[in-house]
C-alpha cells in the first residue's frame, strides 16, 4: 500500500485507521484500479474527462394505466425493495437529544418517521394484495445506510425501537455505503488530525454493496425478481396508485430498468431525462444538473429525474458485474473540495433504449422531496414544509373526489403565515388507491382548520360534517354524523348523531351510537370477527390517475 500512495504522490500517515479506509477503497474500486485508479479517475474528472459526442432529444414515455396498476398488484409476491437512506442530514440539521446530528430517515413526517413512512407504503400496497387475493405477503426489504459519523448505527436503532415495524428483523438487510477520500481542488487528499477525511460516494454504490452483500441472492431465495428502489427523502411516492402502475408497466412491458418522472422546473437542483444517441446508439439517460453546462443542454423541457427506480433482477444482474460503478463524477464544492461519487440511475447507461421505460406524471403525486432545512423567506422546494405542502394538496384533491365540500386550498404565500385549510393525514392501507378509497369516504364538508387523521384502514364515512378535530384509530362507521372533537379507538358506529367527545371501545366489544343512545351509548360483546361484520365490502377499482 505504501507504493501506491507513493505512485500518487500524496503524504499520508499509515495509521491503522488509514490503512483499514485505503484497503477498503483498493477492493472496492478494484474495477478500475483500487487507490490507484480512485485517484487517477477523480483528476480526470476533475480536468473535464472527455465525455464523447452525444446527440440529445426528448426520450419517449409511458403512460401509467388501470391495467398496469393490476399487473404491479398481481406481481407484489414477486417485488423486492431498497431504500438508499443516505449520510446524515446536515442540510436538514437534525439534532439528537445530546445534540448528536440524525439521519435524514429519523426526520418526522406527519406523525411517522421518514423511514416508517416508507414502510407505512409497502404494508398497504401488502394488505390491498391481502384483501383482493386472500394470501398475506411481506415484502423483503434492503436499507443502505452511509457509516458516515456511526450513521449505520442509527439506521439500526430506528428499526429496533420500532420492533422492525412489525414486519419481523429476518425481513430485512441493512449493508452500509462506502465512504471515499476528499480531494482538494489541486488534487491532494484532505487529512484532518493525520487521518484521511472521508465522505459518502454516492447512492450508485448500491449496486455493486448489494452483489457483494449477497442482496440479491437474498432476494432471489425469496422468490423476488422484481425490483422497487425509493429515496428515504420523497416521502409522497406512495400516492395512489403510482408505485403500483410503475411497477407493472415494467412487467408489461418486459423492461430491464424503467425511471418513473414528472415536470421538472426550471432551475431546481434535479437530474433529468433524455434519450441520449452516441454512434447510432440511443440510450436513456439521466443527466445531472451539474453537468448541463458540459452537454449544453437546456435547463427545461426535460423530465425530471425522481429516483424511483423499477429493476428486473435476472436482467439487471450481468449488467450491474459488467457495469458496477455507473455514473461516476466529481462534484466539486464551494470550498473546493470534491470526491468520486456514482449515480444509480446511471446504470441505464449500460443498457440500450428498448431495454428501459419512462414514466411520466404529475410532480405532486410523484416528487416532493425534504431535503434541507426550510429557511423564512426562501422556496419550499425540497424542505419538509413543502413536501407537507404538496401531501396536503394531495389530500385536498382526494377529499374533493370523495366528494366532500373543502375550505379553499391556500397559496403558498398563505400556508407559510396560516398553515393549511385543514389537515387530513391518513394510514396508506386506507387505499392506497383513490378508487378504493371514494368507497370508504363518501362526502361531507371539512371546514376551515378542521384535522382529519384516519388510521384505520376499515372505515365506512357517509356525510361527515367536520368542524374540530376526529381521530380514528379502529373499525369505525360514521353516517350523517357531526364532529366538534373527537378520538375514536375501537369498534365504533355512529349515525344521526354529534360527537363531542373521546370514544375508547374495549378490545372484543363494539359500541353504536343513535340519537336514542346518546346519554349512555349502547355496547355488547362481539363473538364474531369483527372486521368481516364491520367493513364495509370494498370493490378494487382499478381507475386513471386523477
């Protein structure tokens, strides 16, 4: 080792710290020549790598459909997921109770964590594939966390204190992502205190951690050979029917890799899609804002990259032995400093046009990201007030559709000063699908300031009137009811009736509520499943995205 760093001429001290780091990038970046070729590739790069004559245009998308939405249901049994988690949140300046900074996966969310939320997505698209076809599922999931600052520890924790959300620990794999020196602008690596001083190389090392984490054979020996990839920082993918068309527009199509996109706008720090012809190749290609001055490509009229990423594994596989480090750049700091990072997207590169499939739909139901930290007087974009911003809009169209009667949804300007018009958050396994859930909600009027949050996913709501706060948290049916404030938790009916107060039915009982109850409530023991008498039958409906 002391020869190659020799060879490139840098001066570091050979503690055991640094030379466990150095034989880490040597076998990591073995490809392309471990520490050696690290730092040739970086200088490269660095000087404005040669990157070839590209022709660029508009790549062609598809549209998502009912039928695509079925097929993704249908193949569920057969779908693996991995989330990129990323380093710390430094942008988002999250903070520990001893002040310690946190993973952007611990940031709260409507009321879950960023990663629960993920979760929350799965388990619902898990129990709409329970309630049409009877089997219950669960999907394995792979969570790649940066061993930034015991970032990887984090990631853990948040899981355990979570009891593995219920999904049992076997059910997933956590495999951490490298981090790779810093280099200086004058091409030196950064030392801090005689160790090197090491960052995150970018979420495209997920391909080749998971082949050697063995991630994929996991998958493989569960039956899997489909593939989902989310970002922990979009936490409004799992809308509607989104996640599960663009899945199955994948296996309609026999796709290898597919990008599911919507409107970039001008300026926003994202990558976009093209299709991208070099020696009469065409390709499918995301292209980093960064580098839009490099391939003189206009800042509009491009998708936008969302990093919600469709793979056939028994495709992908060879491609991913073949291509292992997709994407690579350098993106230089504003101190200067940079090192070698690798897009997931990228891999697309490696494949011919025909081999991948873009999707393209509407940016609040598809990308909000939070990102950093929301700052007065600055844009929304990317913060986590403006992805709840975006959620609730989505809410408000939901509502709208289920015919309900809404307060005005505010302008930007008005929802920085007032907040929204009304907050409505619910569990996904309501639907996750608008279609499904039309026939659970079924008009009413929300008024201004009104809070709606439904975590049960059975309930039966006809003509709501809502003017406080209802929370539900059991198998409730509400018909021509008006709510001050109320919780309700447990088995609960009610109809012609105000709700004024707290409803916490006992575990195996069932409580109604008519107006000639309305001193004492009626209840009785239950001997029979109280979901099967309870729900109200749902049928799947399988309509366009609004």
């Amino acid at each position: 080792m002391h020869e190659k760093i020799q060879s490139i001429g840098q001066k570091i001290p050979l503690s055991e710290k640094n030379l466990h780091k150095l034989n880490e990038l040597e076998k990591f970046y073995s490809s392309i020549g471990g520490v050696v070729g690290y730092h040739e590739k970086v200088l490269r790069l660095m000087e404005g790598e040669e990157k070839g004559d590209f022709r660029f245009s508009k790549a062609p998308t598809l549209s998502l459909s009912p039928r695509a939405a079925l097929v993704g249901l249908e193949a569920m049994p057969r779908l693996a997921e991995i989330y990129p988690l990323g380093g710390l949140a430094s942008r988002l300046e999250l903070r520990g109770e001893r002040g310690e900074m946190l993973p952007a996966a611990a940031l709260s969310f409507a009321g879950y964590s960023l990663l629960e939320g993920l979760i929350r997505d799965v388990a619902a698209r898990e129990y709409l594939y329970f309630k049409c076809f009877g089997k219950k599922i669960v999907t394995p999931i792979a969570l790649m966390a940066s061993d930034e600052e015991h970032n990887f520890p984090y990631i853990i924790d948040i899981c355990e204190k979570a009891n593995w959300f219920g999904r049992g620990a076997s059910n997933f794999r956590i495999f951490n992502q490298p981090s790779v020196p810093v280099v200086t602008h004058e091409g030196e690596w950064v030392i801090n205190n005689d160790e090197i001083f090491c960052q995150p190389n970018g979420h495209g090392a997920i391909w080749k951690r998971a082949l050697d984490e063995d991630i994929f054979a996991w998958f493989a020996s569960m039956g899997r050979d489909k593939l989902l990839i989310r970002q922990i920082n979009n936490p409004i993918a799992g809308v509607d029917d989104l996640l599960l068309s663009f899945v199955g527009t994948g296996v309609i199509h026999k796709k290898t890799f597919g990008f599911a996109s919507c409107e970039r706008p001008k300026g926003v720090q994202e990558g976009m899609h093209v299709q991208s012809e070099r020696n009469g190749v065409k390709r499918i290609s995301n292209i980093e804002y960064t580098d839009l001055k490099k391939y003189a490509i206009e800042d509009e009229g491009f998708p936008a990259n969302t990093n919600i990423l469709f793979a056939d594994l028994d495709k992908i596989l060879p491609v991913i032995k073949s291509h292992p480090l997709p994407g690579l750049m350098v993106n230089l700091k504003e101190n200067g400093h940079g090192r070698l990072e690798s897009m997931m997207q990228s891999i697309s590169d490696a494949l011919e046009a025909h081999e991948v499939y873009l999707t393209f739909t509407p940016r609040h139901k598809t990308i909000s990201s939070a990102k950093k930290r929301y700052v007065p007087g600055a844009s929304l974009t990317a913060t986590p007030e403006g992805a709840f911003y975006d959620l609730m809009r989505n809410s408000h169209d939901l509502l709208a559709e289920c015919g309900f009667e809404l307060p005005l949804f505010p302008r930007v300007e008005e929802y920085l000063e007032k907040g929204p018009s009304f907050v409505f958050i619910y569990n996904p396994s309501l639907g996750p699908l608008y279609s499904i859930i039309k026939q659970k909600l079924r008009g009413g009027r929300i008024a201004e300031g009104a809070k709606l949050i439904i975590e049960d996913p059975e309930v039966d709501i006809e003509n709501l009137s809502l003017e406080g706060s209802l929370e539900i948290r059991g198998s409730t049916r509400l018909k021509n009811v008006k709510v001050k404030s109320a919780k309700i938790s447990g088995n609960f009916w009610a109809e012609d009736v105000e709700l004024a107060q707290d409803y916490e039915v006992p575990e195996g009982e069932f409580w109604k509520l008519t107006p000639e109850g309305m001193k004492k409530g009626v209840s009785w023991q239950m001997t029979y499943r109280l979901d099967r008498k309870l729900a109200t039958p749902i049928t799947v409906i399988f309509s366009e995205s609004a």
